[in-house]
C-alpha cells in the first residue's frame, strides 16, 4: 500500500528527487578513499583503564622507570594480600602435539604488578578512516529517506531536519601513511590554548613513508578544544645515516650523532629515577599524581639533578635552568 501510493502522480517530484539522491550516494561510495585505518598508542593512567582494554595493552611503565612490554601477551587481574589490584602479564604458547593430534595451549606468567606500582599504560588505538565511514554515511542517509517517505505518504508536515554543532575544533592530531594505513605519528602545537601562546612548531614525521612521488598525511581533530592551524607544510631536512636532527626556535636546523648519557639522576628526595631518562623515548619522567603531597609541604616544586661524566680534556661546561609550565620552557 505505501509504494503504491507513492508511485502515484501527486509523489512524483519526490521520487525524481529520491532517486536523484540515492545515485549521487552511491557514486560517493564507490568513488571515495579506500578503507584504511589509523592507529595510535594512548596512555592512560591504570585507573582508567577498562575491561575492553586489556587486549591491547603495548607496555606497562613502572614508577621507577621499567617499562613491561606487552605486545603479544594476555592480560588479566588479580587481587593482593593488602586487597589491592594487581595486573597479571601472561604469555599463551600453542603446540600441536604430533600423536594426539590436538592444539595444547599454555599459559605462562611473565609479570604480577601491583597497580600502585604503575605509573601509566599504553593502549594501541585503532579506528577507521573517513573511506569506511561514508559507508556508514549512506546506510544512515537512506534509512532516512525511507522515514520521509512514510511520513510523506502519512500527510506530515515537512519541516527541515534540524542541524546540530558543537562548535568545537580542537589541536590537530597527525597520523602518517606508512604504507598499510595510518598510524599516530605527530601532535603539534601542545599548551597553545590562547593567542598569545601561539606559535610555530616542528614536529618530526618518523614514520612517514612516501608514496610513489607523494606522501599521504590525516589530519584529525578529536579532542574537546579549540584550535587555529594558520599554514601546514612539509619540510624535507637530509642527514646521514646515524644522525639525528633538532630544530632551533629559529629556522635552523641542526644535525648531531654524539649524546652522551646522563650517568645519574636523582629527585628531591634522594630517588633515582634515572632509567627515564636513559634513552629518548616515550616513557618520561612526571608526577605521580594520585600520591602528590607536594601541595602540604613547604616545597611546592620537584628538582631533577643530573649528573655526566665529564669527557677527557673537557675545557668548558653547559648550565640549564630548566622550568615546566603548561608547555616546557627553558631559560
């Protein structure tokens, strides 16, 4: 009864104007990105951290600076003496077993930590790109239209569907082809919440790959924040093999190959916290914040005191005042 009464002469305009929709759609389907997705490791403090999270754990990093690395193993909770929570790291071995013909699996307990002793995790992030959701955009659309249609046929009045924004932008998270889809490559322009903290930034793409004579770069918002990107470039520095590369607050850039180690680091307190700071990765020294007294003392700042060892026929020496305000800043 419904499509004969649409079929009908009175609907006619509606039907060219359906029918006009529901192909320019499918073009959009057939002819937009291909299906990929972005991945992005995200820390987390253990607290919240959720069930569905546990499967893709990539490390664990300790108070004191031990990392725990969890690619390809299984984790799981328990419970301590003290009632406190504790994170199991296991590995799973499968073995087909030649007589019996049958999967034997075995569970191996790598690692119990307890989570007062975690500082943070880090949880691999994967969605789809905007390939895959224009997929979803047109099922939505179209299901949309067979409302209309019911509610053309039924004598409603017609009113405009309602459009509804936040309003919103936020800081551009950059996610690089490395030839298998997009992974998290960049975050620039960190603690710029207002005018007078903009600025330029350089960020290294370390895992950007070209593309025959291009490079394919995603540009995300997805953050709750404001954010105004004025230009967006790529600036191609060569180095040799072996050497590393850091920008000035000018527009220079300079390439090195010689660090040398810290061969201590202690806190305030006395604590060595010098595996943080052993090598340049991720894992980086902070507060722990769920323990932070600091407020209830007469200190109200933390001080790192590093320690070189001083280089045969070293002449001369390098002093850092260094603060941390809501981006760092050195003097």
């Amino acid at each position: 009864m419904l499509f004969k009464t649409f079929n009908s002469e009175k609907y006619r305009l509606y039907r060219v104007a359906i029918n006009f929709i529901l192909i320019y759609l499918t073009w959009i389907t057939l002819n937009s990105c291909s299906s990929s997705e972005t991945s992005k490791p995200v820390k987390l403090p253990i607290q919240r951290v959720l069930p569905e999270d546990f499967g893709n754990f990539i490390k664990i990093v300790l108070r004191n600076g031990e990392v725990i690395d969890c690619r390809g193993t299984v984790i799981s909770t328990g419970q301590a003496k003290d009632s406190g929570l504790i994170i199991i790291v296991s590995s799973i071995d499968t073995v087909k077993s030649a007589k019996e013909e049958q999967l034997k699996i075995t569970k191996k307990e790598l690692a119990r930590v307890p989570a007062k002793d975690i500082l943070e995790v880090y949880i691999q992030k994967t969605e789809y790109s905007s390939g895959s959701l224009t997929v979803f955009l047109v099922v939505g659309i179209i299901v949309v239209l067979i409302i209309i249609i019911a509610i053309v046929v039924s004598g409603a009045n017609d009113e405009s569907p309602k459009q509804s924004s936040s309003g919103t932008t936020s800081c551009p998270y950059i996610y690089s082809s490395d030839g298998t889809g997009f992974v998290f490559d960049a975050e620039p322009l960190g603690g710029a919440i207002c005018e007078g903290l903009s600025r330029s930034d350089y960020t290294k793409m370390e895992k950007l790959f070209a593309d025959g004579n291009s490079f394919r770069i995603l540009m995300r918002n997805e953050t709750d924040e404001k954010q105004f990107i004025d230009e967006l470039k790529l600036k191609l520095v060569r180095k040799e093999l072996g050497y590393r590369i850091t920008p000035d607050a000018g527009e220079s850039f300079y390439t090195y190959n010689n660090t040398t180690k810290p061969e201590s680091v202690k806190d305030e307190n006395g604590n060595d916290i010098t595996t943080f700071f052993r090598d340049g990765d991720e894992v980086a020294w902070q507060t722990y914040m769920s323990c932070d007294t600091s407020f209830s003392t007469p200190s109200k700042r933390h001080e790192l005191n590093f320690k070189f060892n001083k280089p045969e026929g070293a002449r001369k020496h390098y002093c850092w005042s260094m603060q941390e305000r809501l981006f760092g800043e050195h003097k």
